[in-house]
C-alpha cells in the first residue's frame, strides 16, 4: 500500500502532538498545519522532538484564511485531514467570542470547503465536544443526547458539528466528528483545571508557592488521558463510513475530588471547610493551600457532564486504558520533575497561568 498522507491541524497542541506521533508510527507522512503566530508561544513546545523526522512536516496555515487552508490541501493532497486546530479555552470564549466562533466554529467549515473543492476522497475528522452538550439534558449524554453549549465555545463547537454532518450529507464526504470528553496529559495547556493544579501541587510542595487560586471546585467533569483518546480519532477514518461518537470513560468527578488526588500524591492531604466562593483547603499541618478566587467562576458553568462512549465500543473497539488516578498522578509526577529540574538548573519553574 502507498505510503499515506495526513493533515493536521492545532498539531502543536496537546492532542495534534499526540496524534502527529501516532500517525508517524503507523507509516504515514503527516504534514502539522501551523500558524504563524505561534513559533514560540509560551515557551509550549510539544513538537520539537518530531522535527527532523522525514515523513513529518510543517506547513503554514490559519483556520482563519480559506486560502491558505487551500494551498494546503493543493499542495500535500491528503488522503486524509485532521481538524484539531481551535481557540480551545473556554473562558477565552467570553472574551474573544467571534475570534473563537471564528476559528472554531467557522474554521472547520473553511477545512470542509477546501476538501469539497480540491480533494473530495479525502477522510475528514472534526474535533467535537462534550461542552457541546453544556447544559446537560440527560446523564449520561451520548450521541443522541440534544446539545445544549453554555458558551461561545460550546456554540462554536455545535455549528462545527452540524457543518461537519451537512458536508457529509450534502456531498458525500467521510466526515466523522468525535465528540470527546475532557482528556489531559503531562502536555496539557497550563491554563486548563487538571494541569493548573498538578503543576501548583508541585509547586507548592517544592517550597516556590503557597497557595493556589481556584474557581468552581464543584464542577464536576468526565476526565480520560489525550494519549488513549487520539487512536479514535483515527479510527474513525479508518471507517467504512463516516459517522458521529462520543468518546469518555463514563466517570465523573468534582473538581475537588482531582484537588485531594492531586495534592496527596503531592504529600498534602486536604481538608476543605467553606463553600462558593469562601471555599479553602488546608493541609495536615494547618497552612491553607487552597482557595477560592471569584476571577476563576465562569458567566455560565457546566455542572456535570459524563459521557455513555458505548457506540465508539461497539464499532471502533474503545476502552479507555488510563484511569482517573493514573492520569493525575502522571501529571502530577511529570510536574514535581519539571519543577524539580528548573530548581536545579537556578530557573524559574513554569507557573499556572490564569
Ligand atoms: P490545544 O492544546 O489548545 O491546541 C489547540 C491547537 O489549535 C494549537 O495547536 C493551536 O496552535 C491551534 N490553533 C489555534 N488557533 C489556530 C488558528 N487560527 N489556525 C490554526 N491553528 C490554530 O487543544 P487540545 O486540547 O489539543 O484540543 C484539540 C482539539 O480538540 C481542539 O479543537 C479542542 O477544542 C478539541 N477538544 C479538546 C478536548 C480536551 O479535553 N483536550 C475535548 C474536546 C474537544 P498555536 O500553537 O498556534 O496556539
Ligand atoms: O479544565 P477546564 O478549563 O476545561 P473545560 O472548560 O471543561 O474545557 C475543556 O474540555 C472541553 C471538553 O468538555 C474541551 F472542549 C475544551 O476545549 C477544554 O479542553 O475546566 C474544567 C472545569 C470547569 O467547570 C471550570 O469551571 O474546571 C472548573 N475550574 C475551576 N477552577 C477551573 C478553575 N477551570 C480552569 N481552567 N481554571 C480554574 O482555576
């Protein structure tokens, strides 16, 4: 068989990163589509250990410029195009919602047009969302469950999906979109929950900061690991025909409950008093380690959100490998080593953002 050829766009993000690598390792020439503006953002690179490999490339592009969408899509002709590119914070969405509709609504339907006009047989996936569901109307939500997004990120995400099954439908594309729950690694953004707190945990047992700054601990969240979640994202590809899936691990918990896992593994064990926004925790020795900020509450919350992946089980083979514990306490172990290692070389370690 020829040697295939994949886009992927948001391949320097933690899911791209991932999933550049899996595609590399089954044979493929994969080609991360990368804008210009993020060549060193935040020090975040999760990409670097992959140039220099010959089947991976990268080739400029913006989500926010159907010509240079184009160009790629002329220029590689894919056998295959992976939309994993998106303004993908949520908060961030309330400040800059038609940027974020922009690109994460609008982009995929830039993707889509380019592959209707210049490469028709090429495979499409969309990266859906749990926050599609927001509001949730039913527990556990699957793919039948009516969405209900909470933010301009979540609508974004609803127009993508739609868009995404109408190209399917209107012309016949392999258009699939996973609707994957929260996933997080050691590659996490440190602006999100799981990464903010493994890298405070660290932090804070290190002796460099006291206390960490929270928002709604309540919240509760279906949370699996990125490194498990990328294979069915190519599995759906690799399908006969195209189709919608949720992929999640079917558990849910709070905010709170990844706090204790993630401080204990850190040597804090926490007791929390208060509630809302005078919520603290203090550890054995009485110091208080957390703490509520009212700058981290959003406009409007996703309570709780489980997913039911039985149908990604029955027709792709899903199990999610990593649980809950195993994942925090890899981020929480991969965080003490970075902090570990900045200390010794007299750097300042990186600091959670937001
Ligand atoms: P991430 O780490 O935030 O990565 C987002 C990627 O999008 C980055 O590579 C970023 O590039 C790129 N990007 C942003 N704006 C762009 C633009 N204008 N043009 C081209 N690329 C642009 O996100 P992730 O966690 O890997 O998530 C991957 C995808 O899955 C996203 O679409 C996200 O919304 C979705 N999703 C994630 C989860 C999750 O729990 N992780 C769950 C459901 C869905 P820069 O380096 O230039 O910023
Ligand atoms: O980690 P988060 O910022 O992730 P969120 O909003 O669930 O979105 C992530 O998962 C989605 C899938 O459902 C993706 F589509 C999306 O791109 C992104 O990857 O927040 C999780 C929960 C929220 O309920 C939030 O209110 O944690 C709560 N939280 C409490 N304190 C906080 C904080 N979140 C952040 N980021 N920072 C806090 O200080």
């Amino acid at each position: 068989m020829a040697q295939r050829t994949a886009v992927v766009t948001g391949a320097t993000g933690q899911d791209g990163s991932y999933l550049s690598e899996l595609l590399l390792d089954k044979g493929y020439d994969v080609h991360g589509m990368v804008r210009r503006t993020s060549q060193a953002a935040l020090g975040r690179n999760l990409i670097s250990h992959l140039i220099g490999n010959p089947n991976f490339h990268i080739i400029s592009g913006d989500l926010a410029d159907q010509g240079s969408i184009e160009n790629v899509i002329k220029e590689v002709e894919p056998d295959e195009f992976y939309n994993l590119g998106a303004q993908s914070f949520v908060p961030e969405s309330w400040r800059s919602p038609t940027h974020t509709s922009d690109i994460t609504g609008l982009g995929a339907l830039r993707c889509l047009e380019a592959i209707r006009i210049h490469r028709p047989e090429c495979k499409f996936y969309q990266a859906g969302s749990s926050e599609q569901f927001g509001k949730v109307v039913e527990t556990p939500q699957d793919e039948n469950t009516p969405f209900y997004p909470r933010s301009p990120y979540g609508c974004a995400k609803v127009f993508a999906h739609y868009i995404t099954k109408n190209y399917r439908e209107s012309y016949d594309l392999h258009a699939s979109t996973g609707i994957l729950f929260n996933h997080e690694s050691p590659r996490r953004g440190i602006e999100f929950v799981t990464r903010k707190v493994t890298l405070s945990a660290a932090r804070i047992s290190s002796g460099i900061q006291a206390s960490m700054e929270i928002g709604n601990v309540e919240a509760k969240r279906d949370w699996g690991y990125a490194g498990d979640y990328v294979e069915m994202m190519w599995k759906m590809t690799q399908r006969e025909t195209p189709d919608d899936y949720v992929i999640s691990t079917g558990e849910t918990y709070s905010v709170k409950d990844m706090i204790d896992l993630a401080f204990g593994r850190a040597g804090m064990e926490l007791t929390w008093s208060g509630e809302g926004i005078g919520t603290i925790a203090t550890d054995q020795d009485g110091n208080v380690r957390v703490k509520t900020n009212p700058r981290f509450f959003r406009p409007a919350e996703v309570d709780i959100l489980v997913g039911n992946s039985e149908k990604a089980s029955r027709e792709l083979g899903w199990t999610p490998k990593t649980d809950f514990k195993e994942l925090i306490f890899m981020m929480v172990d991969n965080d003490m080593e970075i902090v570990r290692t900045a200390i010794k070389h007299g750097v300042n370690p990186p600091a959670p953002l937001h």
